[in-house]
C-alpha cells in the first residue's frame, strides 16, 4: 500500500500514486522492517529535481519495477527540503562510500536505519555507465540475506564515520588571516566569466560575501572587480530568468549560459543581498534591475496567500526540463512582430538554429548592458513575452514554508530595501515574517516545514538562527522591540536544545527529535550557510544592538568555538568567516532624538556587512556600562554616535557627518573583539 496520499510535501504528493508501496520517514517504517526481516530502500529528492523526476518515470511508475521493490524491500520517500537532517545523514553516507553525491539519493539500509550501501539515479536498464536499477535490486537484497557479515562490515564502517563530528582543532583566525585567505580565493575566481573556475558554476553566495568583505576592508580594487565581474555575468546570462526575474539553481556550463532550470528561494534570498550590495557600490542598472527582478518574482510567484514565501519552482514542464523558458526565433517573431523581433533577438542571442539544443534561452552575455533608451524598449518587449510565456503550461510550484529559508529572505528584504531604496519590500518582509513567528512557532520554537495547515515540529538549527538574524534585520529597520525580544528567544531555544556541549557546535536537530543513527553536527556551508555561521552572526549583531556585557560575552565564546572548528578547512566555513569580519571590524550606530529619520535613513543605506542600527525610542535607555553613554548630547534634536568596541564618536547631526563617522571608525577598526 502506498501510504503517501496523506503527506503534507508536494514532493511526496508526486508519488502518492506510484505502484510502489511508499512510508513516509518514521518509526512506523523501520519497525516494518524489523517486522518483515527486510532492508529499507530509501530514495530521497525534491519537488524541483530533474533527475528525481526522470528515476519516477522509468522505475516508481513501472508496475513491474514497483513488483520487486515491494517484494524485497520497505520503501520510504523522503521529501529533503522537509527532512534535511534525514538527507544530511545519509547523503554523507554516500561520501563515505566515494559517491560524489546528488539527488535522487538512492540508500540501503538495515531495518534499523543504519546506511551500507547507496547511490544517486539509477536507470532501469543499465546505461551511461551505471547498473539497471532492477538487477541493484535484487543483489542488494541477495547480499543482506545471503552474505550479511558484509552487509554488517559496510554498516559498521559507515556508522563509525559519521559518527565523527566536527570539533575544534583549536587555533585561531584574526583580520591577517581573514586577508590571506581573501587573496587564496581571488586567485581562484574566473577573471573571464566570474565565480569559481570550471563547470558547473554555482552562485555559492557565502563565498562571494566573504570575497566582498575582503575586498572592502583591504581596498583591494581588483578582488572587488572580480565580486562585481561574477554578479554581473550571472545577470546577464541565462541563469538568470530576463522575463520574470529570478535565478535558476546553477550553470552547467562555466559561462553562465544553460542553466539547471529550477528556482530556489535560498538561492534568491542570498543573491538579493549581494546584488543590493553591487548597486550600493557601482549604482549601474544591471545591479539594481537583477535585485528588483528577484522581488518581481518573488511577489508574483513566490508568495503564498498567507503572505510567506513558497520554496521552489520545477526545472520540468509537460515532461521537459526547461521547457517553459526557452524560446524558438519563429515564436518571438509571432508575438513582436519581424522588426521588434530582429531588435530583442540581438540584444538576447536568439537565433534560428538557437543557442542550447536548438531552443534559445535569452540572454545578454554578448550584448551587455545597453543605453536607458534601449533598456526602455526592450522592457515593453519582454513584457510581451513574458504574457505569451504565461500562457504555457507552468512548472511545477512547491508552495511549502520552510521557516530557515524564508528567514533568509526576510533578511535579504530588508537589507537590500535601503540599498536600492525600495522601502516597500519592508513590509513584504514583516508579512512572511508574522506568518512563520506565528503559524509555525509553538511554546517559542519553531517547526521547520508548513502546508496546508500541518506543521513539522521541532524545527532545525538552522530555521532558529535565520529567524533570529530575520528578527533582528527587522529591528535594525523598524525599531520594534518585538523583533528583538523574538531574537532573544530564538537565541535561548538555540543555547538549550540544539548546542553539542562536547564540541560547541549546534546540531541540527534539537534534543527531543526523532532519533537519527547519528545526530548529526555539520558546520560547513552547502547551498545555504550552515547554522553555525548564521547563529554566530546573529549572536554579533545582537551584542552590537544591545551593548550588554552578557550578549558581547556570549558573540565573542562563540566566535571563539568557531574560529577553532573553520581553522582546518576556512573557505568551507565562509560563513563563519563573515561572521567574524563582522566581529573583529563592524561598528554599530546608535540613532537618537526627535526627528531622526534622516539620520536612520543613512544608518540603514550604509552596508549591512560592516555595521548595525538602532534606532533609540524615547522610552529606551543606555545602560550605564555603554560606551555611549556618557556621550550622547542631552539636545533632543536628532543625533547620531558610532561605536567600535569600547570606543564611541562624538555625536554627529547630519547623515555626511554619520557617513563620514563610520568611515572614520572602520578605518581603524576594533569591532566587538576589543571588548575581550
């Protein structure tokens, strides 16, 4: 019986209807298979996988596929973007067994959730080098019952190594170190196309902060060239969708042409920060235009009736990866007409024979940026475009809230709002906000995953630590304290149920969760930055607000547990990094008086990377130990003061003298590390 009729994910809701007899993750499925004497195939995915896709219509659909796992195995599907901890686990078990790694993962297991064997897709008949997924089958089963001191040598070896979390290997990082590392990583940018050499290119966001914070706190102009370089050929080329806004996953080539078609909000979220960044510091359109387009997309497909933000969009359509955005030249002819046509496909490198499989997808990598008086035409073409394009049959939605990666977003908001200066997406922030502090918050925790009313409860690290740097983005701009005081909770459930006492670390999952083989404790980024690193940004931007002696002792213990942990392999731990740029360097600015919204203004159009906010309310106070306090001018007029560790500037009254101020104070440098 396929039990997935009653799952919550799309991604499960996929396969609710193949012949193959699906659990959901639980206990329930790993008892079967104790009770049946079976090992559990596990096959994990998303909704927006190809891949995941094309191993559903060759095996999960075939009723004679179906025949044989059913007979020798418990099927479980597992939804990874609902279960990362279930997909972190066993896709590091597939590393330990030399695979590279992917989606499907394709997972043996013991009937006690223990990982021997595995891989990613499998075809049906063997192919591209790869065994048919049937004849994997029956020899995995024959192996567990026929030869299990195998099965229990492979299980034993697997276990032992995931087991191994990531402690401190002591040693330290300090500003110098920061600098080294920032020039490692220029040499290995592309000084052609940007981003990491080779192919496949991912947008790998972390890295790219770490390289813009390098490049502004040493002035180095030509790593800043290569940070602009990187998002301007992303914005230009087909990894970026030019009619509806928004970026695909990745490039499969290393010119940023061809993308993996999905969209994900994480990757989104990221790349709107560092393209409000990009705007901030050239002003050129290609910037602000890609920042804008995320929004648009955001806005017009993203969000979901309850105001919070889905998760992703398929890369198929009617069967066809990328089906929905590309184009033939007839198409485009048929909706602009022979001289319009002519005009957009040589500004979008369309052609007859087209520029990926005999399709086109539009793109500007030749063209470049272009006079406002064509930008101005060709935005009346796209939308043209884009209204034939509505009339396709439209990829798949996953409409989901994931509580981490719409945290990402909320923060992504409202940083990049003043930079580009689009004050609205304020309140898109505060609305996704609202919906996750309260439709996914029990007893102050989170759950991880919303749909249709059920809730995966406890959450992750991770949903904890993006919330609280999402609470504490919104304080900076907004001055409302309840987004501080949800920081400080969030802050709490962190230091209660998901920190390791023995390496320091947060563990993904919170002490109470369901029981995994090992619980696992991964520090270093993936697609989105790891916990740690947000939880120890959070934690230095909460002692910057607050001055407090417990929120700066608590920022420095943790960036000193970090630091030990990112010392072996730093660019895995980008995010760590930043965070301590932040920690050694940043400043906070404190705004106070009556009429200082000026002064806020140019607070919060001061890059996010290098300093935090708080706009002091007449009923707040500096406690007696702040810096400030003996500084602050008794005048009610509006008044501003910057302040490096135990070191504030006199009051300054005017935004050039604030913005003057703090290139002062970062020029010197102390941060929040001073006060140790």
């Amino acid at each position: 019986m396929n039990r997935l009729n009653q799952a919550s994910s799309p991604y499960l809701l996929q396969h609710r209807d193949n012949p193959v007899h699906w659990w959901e993750w639980g206990p329930d499925a790993l008892a079967e298979a104790r009770r049946l004497d079976k090992p559990i195939l596990i096959s994990i995915g998303y909704a927006a996988c190809h891949w995941c896709h094309v191993m559903a219509h060759e095996s999960f659909e075939d009723p004679d596929v179906a025949a044989v796992m059913n007979e020798l195995f418990v099927n479980i599907k597992v939804d990874r973007e609902e279960r990362p901890e279930v997909d972190h686990v066993y896709m590091s078990a597939l590393h330990l067994l030399g695979e590279p790694g992917g989606w499907p993962l394709t997972m043996f297991l013991t009937p006690e959730g223990e990982p021997f064997w595995g891989g990613t897709y499998f075809p049906k008949e063997p192919r591209f080098g790869r065994p048919g997924f049937v004849g994997v089958l029956r020899e995995i089963s024959r192996l567990y019952h026929s030869e299990p001191e195998r099965i229990l040598k492979n299980r034993d070896a697997i276990k032992q190594h995931l087991a191994k979390a990531d402690a401190s290997e002591g040693g330290t990082l300090g500003l110098d170190d920061l600098d080294r590392l920032g020039i490692r990583l220029a040499a290995l940018i592309d000084p052609e196309n940007g981003g990491l050499q080779g192919a496949p290119k991912f947008p790998n966001p972390p890295i790219l902060e770490f390289l813009y914070r390098y490049a502004d706190r040493t002035s180095d102009d030509a790593a800043k060239r290569l940070f602009l370089l990187t998002l301007e050929r992303m914005a230009l080329g087909g990894i970026h969708d030019h009619l509806g806004g928004g970026f695909a996953r990745y490039s499969v080539d290393e010119r940023w042409l061809v993308p993996h078609f999905e969209k994900m909000l994480y990757d989104n979220a990221q790349l709107l920060e560092l393209y409000g960044l990009a705007y901030a510091e050239t002003g050129r359109a290609v910037f602000r235009d890609a920042a804008e387009g995320i929004v648009t997309w955001l806005e017009h497909e993203m969000t979901t009736p309850e105001g919070a933000f889905a998760s992703s969009l398929d890369a198929d359509s009617e069967g066809e990866e990328g089906r929905f955005y590309v184009w033939s030249l007839a198409e485009i002819r048929d909706v602009l007409g022979e001289e319009d046509a002519a005009f957009f496909a040589k500004v979008y490198d369309i052609t007859e024979e087209g520029n990926f499989e005999g399709r086109n997808i539009p793109n500007r990598l030749i063209s470049g940026e272009a006079p406002p008086a064509v930008e101005e035409r060709i935005a009346g073409l796209r939308a043209k475009l884009l209204d034939r394009r509505a009339t396709r049959v439209r990829p798949g939605l996953d409409d989901k809230v994931l509580a981490d990666w719409n945290g990402l977003m909320i923060a992504a908001l409202v940083r990049a709002s003043p930079l580009i200066d689009r004050p609205g997406w304020i309140a898109l922030a505060q609305r996704a906000y609202r919906f996750v502090a309260e439709a996914m918050t029990r007893d102050g925790r989170l759950g991880h995953s919303w749909r249709d009313g059920a809730l995966i409860i406890p959450g992750f690290a991770l949903d904890h630590a993006a919330m609280m740097r999402a609470a504490l983005a919104l304080f900076e701009a907004t001055a409302d304290r309840t987004y501080l005081r949800d920081a400080q909770t969030w802050r709490d459930r962190l230091l209660s149920d998901y920190r390791v006492e023995e390496t320091g670390a947060l563990a993904m999952t919170s002490r109470d969760a369901d029981t995994l083989v090992v619980r696992p404790q991964p520090t270093q980024d993936d697609a989105v930055p790891n916990a740690n690193g947000v939880f120890a940004e959070a934690l230095v931007r909460l002692a910057q607000l607050t001055e407090t002696a417990g929120d700066i002792q608590r920022a420095s213990e943790e960036m000193t547990r970090l630091k030990g942990i990112a010392h072996s392999s730093p660019l895995g731990h980008t995010s760590v990094l930043n965070a301590l740029d932040l920690h050694l360097r940043g400043v906070s600015i404190l705004v106070m008086g009556d009429d200082a919204n000026a002064l806020v203004d140019a607070a919060m159009t001061i890059p996010y990377p290098v300093r935090s906010v708080r706009h002091l309310q007449a009923d707040d106070a500096l406690g007696g130990d702040h810096p400030a306090s003996a500084l602050a001018s008794s005048d009610t007029g509006p008044q501003a003061l910057v302040c490096a560790g135990m070191r504030c500037s006199l009051p300054v009254k005017d935004p050039d003298g604030l913005r003057a101020q703090v290139r002062a104070m970062l020029s010197v440098g102390a941060g929040l590390s001073s006060k140790n």
